[in-house]
C-alpha cells in the first residue's frame, strides 16, 4: 500500500467521495471477479456514491430487467448499503454512514429500441446510461469500430427522451463524432465516466481535447478511470491519475472532472474475458497485450497527495473527489 499524507487521509474521510463507474458483472459464466462483498472496500475506503454498471449492449430488455431486480433485492439486503433512486438519498446515506449505490447500463441494446423502457428503468434505478460499448448499436458508433457513423436518428431521439427523462447521457465507449452528435444536442449537462486524455494515452478508449472541452461545455464532466491501459502505464497508477486529472484542468477547469475509477478486482478474470472478444476489444488482436491492471479503492489518499503535491486546495480536490460529479447528476436527474 502507498504511504499517504495525513492530510490526504484526513481529505479522503471529510470530503464527499464519488466513484461513478464499477463494473459488476451479473452473469456467473462471464464474471469479472466483482461481487457484492466488494462494495465493503469502497466504504471502508471513504467512498460516499459508487455507481454499479448491470447490464448494456450484451442483454435484452427482458435480461436487463432480471438482473436490475436481482440487483435491487441483493443491495438492499447489506447493512452498508443504501440503494439511490434521486439526488437526495446520497447524502441521506452519507449521514447514516452508508455505501450510497446508483445503478447504470453500458449501452443502449437493452432498450430493445422501445424508448418507454428508458423512463421504466430510470423508476427501477438506471439513471446513468452510455450509449453504445464499444461497438456500434442502434443509437450510434463504438469507440473500437473501424469507423464511426455518427449518431443514428434513433440515436437522436434516445438522447432527447434520456434527458427529458432525468437520465444521464454518458459517452464513454462510444465512437468520437456519435459522441460530439449527442453533445451537439445536450439541454442538461453530459459526460464521459470513464475516459482518460488521449493526449497523454492513445488509447482506443481515450478521448481528444475536442471531446474534452465539448463535455465541459454542457455543464458536464470526464471521470479518470484507474485502468492501466487507458493511463498510459502499469506503474505508478495513482501518479497516472493525478497527470490525467490535471490535463483536463488544464484544458477546462477543475470543475469539469471526477472519478470514475472502473475497478476491477480480478484483473486476470477480465483480461481473459477481452483477449476472447477481439472484435469488441482492439488490445486483444496483439499478443504481447500485457492486460489490465487496476488503482484500487484504499489508493485515493494517494491521489489526493499528487493532487497536493500538484497545488491543489482542499476545495478544489473536495470538487475533484465529489461535489463535481453532484453537481452534475442533480442537473442531469432532475
């Protein structure tokens, strides 16, 4: 564990702590080594919200619906836990010293092009939706596709009814022009969750500064994901952050970044799971892909020192941890 400050610490157990992007994988054959137990590391490191990604572009409706009750009756069942369904509960669940948990998709295949299904999902919990993964769907363009189309007409109408319906439009994973499409249409602030600076790591994954400073201007944010492969570097990952957080500063304002760390517990179990899907994971086709690997939870100390080290204030890392990303969700869920 990297030794951190104790004001890093102190910053860590006072300020409101947001971690918008945690994959939990429902199906037993398909698991990524994430389960409910883990939602005990992000509470005991200081994590107030983290948002759990059910089901997307690999479900139907009728699948998707399965997993999101199964979801609710587990989640409701830990002590720890309170379930979000608006704005307010996150800081309820912060009083009582519980886990605050949003639930999300990664892509919009589970709508099964039924537009009414977004606001039933919102009501079950999902206010938080990309809108494709990776490859193209109905909607719009995937960031590992050849070449990206744009925004479908379909496309347009789910961006319209997503925010008419106080769900968050996120475009991570999605292909650069159906992202700069969706942005073009934003009445309520959007985001890219989990997608760090192409500038400083050229992922498929990663995001230009166009798209960067597109996103700040609708009020919205880009949540750093902890991922080696979108950091740049296996090494020194709570220092990779730290670099991508300040790029985006840099190019919009501290207010226009947040986390979302993306963690995975069981990097091999994934890392096996992408090298068979190469269609939809690029980094697959190479053979020296080294994998993924993951900041974890206990590390945020360490980010806040870098933030520190960086010249940071205290309200500006209280910004950069939480308030940014409640901000945003209060316009975006109302």
């Amino acid at each position: 564990m990297i030794e951190a400050s104790s004001r890093a610490v102190q910053l860590c157990r006072t300020a409101l702590v947001c971690d918008m992007v945690w994959p939990l994988d429902f199906d037993p054959a398909d698991t990524v080594g994430n389960d409910y137990g883990k939602l005990q590391r992000f509470h005991d490191a200081g994590v107030n919200l983290v948002s759990v990604t059910l089901a997307g572009d690999r479900h139907n409706s009728a699948q998707a619906l399965a997993i999101v009750a199964d979801a609710r009756r587990r989640l409701a069942a830990l002590p720890h836990v309170r379930l979000v369904d608006e704005i307010g509960d996150v800081e309820a669940a912060r009083g009582a010293g519980k886990l605050a948990v949003a639930l999300q998709f990664e892509g919009t295949r589970c709508l099964e092009r039924n537009l009414d299904l977004i606001t039933a999902f919102r009501d079950l919990g999902i206010r938080h939706n990309l809108l494709a993964f990776n490859n193209a769907n109905s909607a719009g363009g995937g960031c590992a596709d050849a070449s990206d189309g744009g925004l479908t007409r379909f496309g347009g109408r789910v961006v319209e009814e997503m925010q008419r319906a106080g769900v968050l439009v996120d475009l991570s994973h999605c292909g650069a022009r159906t992202a700069l499409d969706a942005l073009t249409m934003a009445q309520r602030p959007m985001v890219f969750s989990h997608s760090n600076a192409a500038a400083l790591a050229p992922s498929f994954r990663n995001i230009s500064d166009e798209l960067i400073r597109a996103v700040a201007a609708t009020g919205g944010l880009v949540g750093i994901s902890g991922c080696s492969g979108y950091l740049g570097s296996a090494a020194g990952l709570a220092d990779a952050v730290v670099h991508h957080i300040d790029h985006v500063c840099s190019l919009v304002g501290h207010r226009h970044v947040g986390l979302g760390l993306d963690v995975v517990f069981d990097a091999a179990a994934l890392n096996a799971w992408i090298r068979s899907r190469p269609d939809e994971w690029p980094v697959a086709a190479d053979p020296d892909w080294p994998g993924f690997c993951y900041l974890m939870p206990e590390e945020l100390p360490a980010i806040v020192d870098g933030l520190l080290a960086r010249g940071y204030s205290n309200p500006q890392i209280e910004d950069i941890l939480g308030r940014n990303w409640m901000r945003v969700c209060s316009a975006a869920w109302q």
